[in-house]
C-alpha cells in the first residue's frame, strides 16, 4: 500500500519522526514539511531523518509544494483539518491519515488491538489496562497518544501479540481503516470545541473508533454518561457496560468493584482514590477479564497502580500538606473530578492559563471545600471574578512560581494543595507537563527549605 510511494509528512514531532523512518524502510520518497524553524526543532530528530534521505522544509509551507505527484498526506494529529495543505489534497484525491493509521496497515498478523478514548481517564486507563495485561502477557504493547507513536514500536510487533493504544481525538480525526477488536469509551463532555468547531463535531470524532467494529468486536461505554450512550447507539459492536452507580457488566457497589457479580477489589485497597479512577478501574477491569486475566493478578495491579505522571499526581507530602499535581486538567471537566476526589479536605487550588473562554462557573458545586484560589496565567482576572462572586479568599499571579509561596502560606498540616487548573498551559508553556514540572520542583524546594 505504501511501498515506494510518494508521501508528505506534515509536522514532525515524535509521530513525524517515527513515521519518516518507517516510511524509508517502504522505499518511499519522503518530504518533511514543519511550519518551525529548524532551530527550534529536535536536532537529533533533524538529523537523522536527513541522513536517512528525507527532504525537508522548515520553517513555512510553500505554496507550490503539493502537488498531484504525492500519493499521501500523512499529518501530525495537532494540525487541523483546515490546513491549506489538506484542503489542498482534498481538491487533488490525495489521501490525508495520520501516524496511528499508516502503522495500523503496518501491523503483524491476529495482533489483538485494544485502544481507549475519551474526554477524561484515557491515559490512566491505558497504563493501568497495559500493566494488568503485562502481567500475565509478556508479549504486551504500549503505543499512541501516551507517548509512544506506533511506528516507534513496530519492529518489536510480532504475530498474535497484544497492543493497548490511547488514541486522542485528533487522532480520531484522520483513522480510516484503524479497528480495534476491544475499543473503550471512558466518558464524553465539552473539551477541544477551537480544535473541531463545536461539540457536535467533537462527539461524531469520538465515535469513530468503534465505526469499523463489527459485532464480534468489543465496545465498553459508561453507562452513566449520557453523551457516551446516545453517541454510540447505532455502532454495531457487542456492547458491555461500567458504571459507579448502577449493577452493569462491571459496577461499584458498597465500595466494591465487581465483574459480572465477581468482587474485584475494595475501592479502599486501591492507591488512586476518586471517583473517576473507579471507572477507569472499572474498564480496565473489563478487558483483563475479557483476557483472561485471574482476579489476583488485577488485584495486585490495583493495589500497586500509582497513577500516571501529571493527572491528579501525589508530589509529595511537606509539613502534612499533600501537594498533587494534576497540570493534565486543561478543561472544567478534569478539574471538577479532582476536586471531588478530595470530599472531606480543605484545599488551596491552582486555577488558570491559557484564556479559552472557559467557563469557570462551573466550578461552583465542587468548590465547596476550596479555602484559597491561587489564580495563574492569562485568564487569572476572570479567576479572581469567580473566587470574589463565592467569597473564596483568591489572589493572582502571572506565574505559577509567583503563586506557590502564597499557596504555602496559606496552608495548614492536612489541607491539599492543587494544580487543576482546568485551562490549557500554552500561554506560558511548550505543554502542560512543562507547568506539572515545574510545581513537581516548587514542591522539591519548599520541602528542602522546610528540612
């Protein structure tokens, strides 16, 4: 399908970078355009690429370069549809997929492949999901939006293994063929409405990872989001279904997490507290058993589980103030499930970023237990608007690290101290995990202070 073909890489990145390398493998005739300067580029990455024969353009898209010569378009997920580029393509029959789709074409035979999406919980659900299975399947795969491009772990792919994917929305976007025989929906609510336009058009993307699936494919969906139930009513996978409030295929009941009326796991001997972390334990829980896996093995993954880096993270412990770092909260939505994590604790909360009309509001009913807003970032007037309309004690700040000693200050033995900011970071940073890092070693120097 590929070999010897003619294909524009747009964007490198890691999944550009993976899929160029790949691609020369193919024989093909490779073009690299990135909209950056090469200096602001990873220079190994350049480098490589250019040894290895691929073309590149930095710095611009030009006008005349695409043209009916090319047979594909294989984009970054983090360009929009609009691009001229793939309007273009569009206009001369080109093909536009993405990294995940082209190394989907790529994979051995009967690999089992279970990918994840969601609003919230995809990437906790995806590592705890993959650590369950390694457990028993030694011959389990990592890969996709969690860090790891397909493409960069093809060759260690081999007949009949196991791959567990998180796959984003802009993913989503640009799959065509891609089908899982197990595919999990952890949730739907508003979130990338200035990457898709509006929530509509976001639901439809979502959606489309079950749009290949036939009935003897697998869909999970959580029975209590509404969005989730009504989107996927006409997808013609077997359907099972996880809930934290009603008996379903696996369900929470009296703090007990079962399968199938098998119990599990107490919701208390798991590490990862909250709500949300139930329901992704819950779909985890639905495609070990699905595979086999034995209740103990579950169990003691459970019990085990950390979390992952940057969503709802214990930093530490300083002075009996527990500092959590949940700078992967870039909407409402993520910072509403952190907050109710922490039902009976006092808390001084991070809140702010990149102004994307979002609506603090909504916050309200979870900020019950919030004593102090440290608002941050580009939108922190309107953050202090909304501390000021609750008479929630807030101050502002430009930067999280101007912020931090008052957040200290403003603490006592036992409270929580929170980054859910519930906006993006690219007013100040490259990515949010730059902004979790960054209180990760606010929280390192206080406790080095204090000692």
């Amino acid at each position: 399908m590929f070999q010897n073909k003619k294909i524009l890489v747009l964007g490198l990145a890691r999944s550009g970078f993976a899929c160029c390398k790949q691609l020369v493998k193919l024989k093909c005739k490779v073009v690299l355009n990135d909209s950056k300067e090469e200096k602001y580029l990873d220079k190994k990455q350049v480098e490589e690429i250019k040894e290895l024969g691929v073309e590149t353009i930095f710095g611009y898209h030009p006008k005349d370069l695409l043209d009916e010569s090319f047979d594909f378009i294989i984009k970054n997920p983090g360009i929009r549809n609009d691009h001229e580029y793939v309007l273009k393509a569009k206009e001369l029959n080109i093909p536009v997929i993405n990294e995940v789709e082209f190394a989907y074409h790529l994979l051995p035979k009967n690999v089992k492949l279970i990918a994840i999406t969601g609003t919230n919980g995809k990437t906790t659900t995806t590592t705890l999901t993959y650590n369950i299975l390694k457990s028993k399947y030694k011959n389990t795969h990592l890969a996709g939006n969690i860090g790891y491009p397909l493409c960069s772990i093809l060759d260690e792919i081999k007949e009949n293994d196991i791959l567990v994917m998180e796959i984003s929305c802009q993913q989503l976007a640009n799959l065509d063929k891609f089908n899982p025989n197990i595919a999990a929906l952890t949730n739907l609510s508003p979130a990338h409405i200035d990457f898709f336009g509006d929530y509509d058009t976001y639901k439809k993307v979502k959606v489309k990872l079950f749009k290949n699936q036939t009935s003897s494919d697998i869909a999970i969906l959580n029975i209590g989001n509404q969005d989730s139930i009504e989107s996927t009513k006409n997808i013609l996978s077997k359907k099972l279904y996880f809930s934290s409030h009603d008996e379903k295929d696996a369900y929470l009941k009296d703090d007990n997490l079962y399968y199938h009326d098998e119990l599990i796991i107490n919701k208390n001997d798991m590490f990862i507290k909250g709500n949300h972390n139930v329901e992704n334990a819950l779909v985890a829980i639905t495609i070990a058993k699905l595979m086999n896996v034995e209740t103990e093995k579950i169990k003691q993954v459970l019990k085990d589980f950390k979390g992952v880096e940057h969503r709802l993270e214990l930093v530490d412990i300083v002075d009996g103030r527990k500092f959590y770092n949940d700078t992967e909260a870039t909407n409402i939505k993520c910072t509403e499930i952190a907050l109710s994590a922490f039902p009976n604790d006092e808390i001084i909360l991070f809140l702010g970023g990149l102004e994307r009309g979002q609506k603090f509001e909504e916050l309200n009913p979870y900020l019950k237990n919030v004593k102090t807003i440290i608002g941050i970032g580009e939108c922190r007037m309107r953050v202090k608007e909304l501390g000021d309309s609750l008479h929630i004690k807030t101050f502002i700040y430009e930067h999280l690290k101007d912020g931090f000693k008052k957040a200290y200050q403003e603490s006592k033995p036992n409270d929580i101290i929170l980054l859910s900011p519930a906006s993006a970071s690219w007013d100040q940073y490259k990515e949010c995990e730059e902004r979790g890092a960054e209180f990760k070693k606010l929280v390192e120097e206080i406790k080095d202070g204090n000692n």
